[in-house]
C-alpha cells in the first residue's frame, strides 16, 4: 500500500544514492508471464494518462511512485511531479509526435492512470497487459514497485492479483528509451528511437487457473493430416484441455502434466493456408473454468536443397521491407495504418513482407492471415549488440520467446529472423546460433534466418551462421553503399549456397519532386536506375528464392542529416505520406508480375 512519501527523509539519500536503479531493473516481467489473449473480455486503458518526463530519474530517486494522491493544498512537502494531475498524453503514443519539446527526449517519463474496481474478485487473477513499452518499464501499483519490462516492441501482462483494492487504485508505468550498450538493440539504429507505451493497455481477470499458452500447428510431416496442440495451464495440477475445431469436426482431449503442461496429436486434414487460399479455422479451448479462442491457418512450409516450398509447392518471395513509422503516429500501428500498408504492398505485386527490424504489432500477422500474406518476423539483435554480455542473451532470448509466444498461431509467419547485419565474430555466433535454436525449440513449424552481409573480403555469399539457420537473407546494396555493380555478378557467380537465399535488403535513396537533384545520388531517377540494374542481375541467380527490397515508405531517422534526408531515410518506394509512389514503385511491381505470372504457369505445369 502507498505509505506516505516522506520527501525529507529520502531527500538526501535521493541526491547520494548512484545505484538508485539497481531495486527497479529486475526483467521481471518477461515471456513466462504472458497469458494468452484470444478471446479474453479485457477493460481497456487507453486514453488520457497523466505524463511527464523525467531525464534525471528524479522519480526513482525521490520515490515519486510512493506518493499519496493528496489534494494539493494538504501536501506538507514539495512535489517535483505530481502523478496525480497535470500534463497528460494518450497511450497508446509516442512522445517524440506529441510535442517539439519531447522530440528527441531520451530518459524515463511517468505515466499514471487510476483504475476504478468495484468488487475485487477474489475468486479470480487481475492482470494488466502492455502490448509494448519502448524500452524499459517499471510498473507500479498504489505505490509498490511490481515488476519490470525489457524489450521495446513485445507483449508483457504483470500480475495484480492480491494487490488490488476495491475503489480507486493508481499504476504508475517509469518508461525509458535510453540507448545503452548492453540493450537490444543497442546505441546505434537506422531508425528513430521512440519512447513511451505505444501500444495497447489493458485490465483483464481470469479463473485461478487460466490458460497461460497455447500453440497449434500442421505437423510439419509433409501428410498434411496431422495436427499438433500444445496447452499450458497455469494452476491446475493434473486434468485436461479440450481443443475444439468445430469445422473439422475436433473435440480433442489434451491431458495435463504435474506442470499443467500437455501436448496432443489431431487427425485432421484441414483445407490448407496459403497467399491464394488463406482459409482460418475457428478454435476454442477450455480447461476448467477458463477457455480462449483463436483463428487459425494450417500450412507447411519447408526448405529442401534452395528451394523453398509452401505445402509441398516451391516458392519465390515477392517481398518488401516494413518500419513501423508514421509521420504522424511514430511508431504507433492503427488498424487503417496496418491495411494500407498491406494494400500497398497488393498494388506492388506481394506476397511477403519483411517485417523489420523488431515485432510489429500482433493485428499485422492477424491481418496478414486473414489477407493471405507470408510474413518474416524479427527481433532487433541489430548491428553491433553486446554479444558477450549474459544479460545482452537473456533479454535478446525473451524478446525473441515474447514474439514465438505472441504469433507462433499466425499461418502467415512462415519465418523467425534472429538478426540483421551482425558483424561476423566467435561470440555473435553463439548469441545468435544460440537464438535460431530456440526457435526450433519453441516452434518447429516455421523457418529460421536473419539478415546477414556479402563476404566482401572473399566476395561471395559466406557467413558462418548460415549453417545454423534455414534461409539465408542477404543485405547488399550495389549501386548505393558498393558502388562497383559488376561484384554483385561475381559474387552471384563465386557463391553456391546449400540453402535458399533471400535478397532481405536493397534498394536506394530516393527524394521525389524539387526536394530532390534532378540525378545522382539521392534523386529519383538515380534511385530507379538501381532496381533496374539490382533486377537484372539478381534474376539470373537461381539460388534466390526471394527478396525484400528496403523499403516501402520513407522513414523517419535521427542519423539522416544531409540537405536531401532532413531526418528521413527516403530509400521508400513510397514517400512519407505513404501515398507518392516513387518510379522505383513501378520498376518493382513489373518485375514481381512477370514472377508471379511466371509462378503460376509452373503450378498449372506441375
Ligand atoms: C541497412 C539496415 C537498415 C538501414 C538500411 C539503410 O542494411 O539493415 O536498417 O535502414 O541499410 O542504410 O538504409
């Protein structure tokens, strides 16, 4: 319960004590805490939340969290924040969008909200649910400190059960953005560095014993008639789970282990998932007093020699990359936000979208299943991280659990990327081989990869973690960072991969209109030249069963300074007003109409 906050006698100890931090960064909250979601009644709290930011950590140090909501005039000592009234913002936000001022802040800021409950049940768990927090995230509940967030871009629920009283109750989220180096990603990005809790939060109860996971997939076994469930009940000592799938008629029993865990096999051969035929399957499981729900898609996919084959059919991935950046929302995902950028990706020829560098929101996979769209997934061990750092492995590790947990039930992700453009070291092999097995660990139905760079010394095709992992992506830019096009011919040549490859970056700048030079560098036409040119070349590499050229739309960045950037990276195929198409736009889609009507005659000929 809140104690009063007595100011004086904390004061000094608030000026002295460097190791402020050190009671409040416990990772607490992490991917054994989720709880899975589908079809869960939850009490929104989204809306107005009292804010302020504060770079020094004063609210640590003063124990901010720990004052009473006094009326103002009855207070006996000085408030440098009052949690309880002032400024406030919407969340889910970015601060960077609300306010000039808040721009570039990086440091913590204090969001706080009541939560107004009635009749605690006693008889159930309360829980809140952040769907993200960049970066780091204290949570504090009538002024006790409840437990902590690392990860910018995945799901945390934090349970309240027993803490709660009935009336008014007060959370307190301490958010930090700050760059360090022992985060994921580290100091340095390509994108911009938003704060705050900019995705949905939520109140929502549940039986004593809930249903905290539940994964179900086609088993990978190329029969296409078998279905495997697995359950995690948190609470029950023994019994069992019903998975229920109506049209294919499953009433499927799931017994339950001494740890309420239980895997079940299913015959069934449902109608299969794919880009042309995305058919979803209603689910429900119920285990005592708790049952969720779910929409799901069964497909294979699986690599064998180069190919990749999606339900025994080989592939080619037309594909584009994807920020999450909007020139208004930041880094906040609307669901119009979502549907155009997939509509987007439909005008140019898609099938696949590289979702980089970290998580996007959950509604992108939803939407990509309900639409028929192959998604790469990613987690942002991004350029240099601090690969020999245990702390570094277990919060990369949890981001990269958060995510399986989250989509691993999405028919449209059909790949887990474990990086991008990691430096080729001994210690940034076993982070990252580390990774690409707990994906096959937690998830044996999708493919792992990541995002590696040409062996320029050798001029080939070479990274050591290709072994440990089942696509290849491929970062290169000839014509933008590697000005001698003709080593993109001869690394096609020097290579022979014994895996697929997807061209997972390339691409240009591009500055549409009079901000940008008529050529060169930076211009449109420039930028077009470089697909047509990238286009020739890659399409005589048979090893390439895909690409994702960077990037749809122009996106925001602190580090693109120049006269043409103004703090955007413009290697978009779109402008930031997600509407210019640029005539790299155009470029792209022939060459994805010629595939996929090339596709389509092998299937008939097949
Ligand atoms: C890199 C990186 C991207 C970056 C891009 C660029 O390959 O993966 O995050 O934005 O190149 O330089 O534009």
């Amino acid at each position: 319960m809140l104690e009063r906050s007595h100011l004086a006698d904390n004061a000094l100890q608030a000026l002295h004590d460097e190791d402020y931090d050190v009671p409040f960064n416990t990772q607490s909250l992490n991917h054994d805490g989720l709880v899975f979601m589908g079809g869960r009644s939850v009490t929104g709290l989204d809306g107005d939340w009292t804010f302020c930011v504060d770079l020094l950590d004063t609210g640590l140090r003063q124990k901010w969290f720990a004052m009473l909501p006094e009326a103002p005039e009855d207070r006996a000592e000085p408030w440098d924040y009052d949690p309880y009234m002032g400024e406030t913002v919407p969340v889910p936000s970015n601060w960077a969008m609300l306010k000039e001022k808040w721009y570039f802040f990086e440091g913590s800021a204090w969001y706080t909200r009541p939560l107004d409950l009635d009749d605690v049940d006693e008889t159930k768990r309360q829980f809140l649910r952040f769907g993200a927090a960049a970066y780091d995230c204290k949570i504090f509940l009538n002024g006790e400190f409840i437990g902590n967030h690392y990860g910018a871009s995945t799901p945390f629920c934090v349970e309240l059960t027993g803490k709660l009283k009935n009336g008014r109750n007060w959370i307190m989220a301490c958010v930090n953005n700050t760059r360090t180096r022992d985060r994921v990603p580290m100091r340095n990005t390509d994108w911009f560095n938003y704060g705050g809790l900019y995705r949905e939060a939520s109140y929502f109860e549940t039986p004593k014993s809930l249903i905290r996971d539940f994964f179900l997939y086609l088993v990978p076994d190329g029969t296409y008639s078998s279905l495997r469930a697995e359950v995690t009940v948190d609470g029950a000592r023994s019994g069992s789970a019903i998975v229920s799938i109506p049209e294919l008629g499953v009433d499927a029993e799931i017994v339950l282990d001494t740890e309420g865990r239980g895997t079940a096999d299913i015959s069934a051969r449902p109608d299969l998932w794919s880009p042309e035929t995305p058919v979803l399957y209603d689910v429900s499981v119920s285990c005592g007093e708790d049952g969720i729900t779910d929409r799901v898609g069964f497909r294979q996919i699986e690599r064998r020699g180069t190919e990749i084959l999606l339900n025994g059919v080989p592939l080619f991935l037309r594909g584009i990359s994807v920020h999450e950046d909007d020139a208004v929302l930041g880094k906040v995902t609307s669901e119009a936000d979502l549907r155009r950028r997939f509509e987007h990706a439909s005008e140019l020829g898609c099938n696949y979208l590289r979702l980089a560098h970290y998580p996007h929101h959950e509604r992108a996979a939803e939407i990509a299943d309900e639409l028929g769209f192959l998604l790469w997934e990613e987690i942002p061990v991004y350029w240099a991280i601090d690969f020999e750092n245990p702390a570094t492995y277990r919060d990369a590790d949890n981001q990269l659990k958060e995510l399986i947990k989250r989509d691993r039930n999405r028919a449209s992700v059909i790949i887990w990327s474990v990086g991008n453009e990691n430096p080729d070291t001994d210690a940034r092999l076993t982070f990252m081989k580390g990774l690409a097995e707990t994906c096959k660990a937690l998830d044996p139905s999708r493919l792992t990869s990541a995002a590696c760079l040409v062996n320029h010394a050798q001029n080939r095709i070479e990274d050591r973690l290709a072994a440990h992992i089942d696509i290849i992506g491929l970062n290169e830019y000839f014509g933008w960072y590697e000005e001698n096009f003709e080593d993109l011919a001869a690394i096609g040549e020097n290579s022979n991969p014994d895996r697929p490859v997807v061209i997972s970056e390339t691409g240009a700048d591009g500055v549409i209109g009079e901000k940008g030079p008529e050529r060169g560098l930076f211009s449109e036409a420039y930028m077009a030249e470089v697909y047509v040119r990238q286009i020739a070349t890659l399409r005589a590499l048979g090893y390439i069963k895909g690409m994702s050229p960077w990037i749809l739309y122009d996106f925001r960045v602190e580090r693109r300074q120049n006269i043409f950037q103004n703090g955007y990276n413009h290697k978009g195929l779109i402008a930031a007003d997600k509407k210019t198409k640029k005539k790299a736009f155009h470029i792209l889609a022939d060459y994805y109409r010629e595939i996929a009507a090339r596709d389509v005659e092998a299937r008939k000929a097949s």
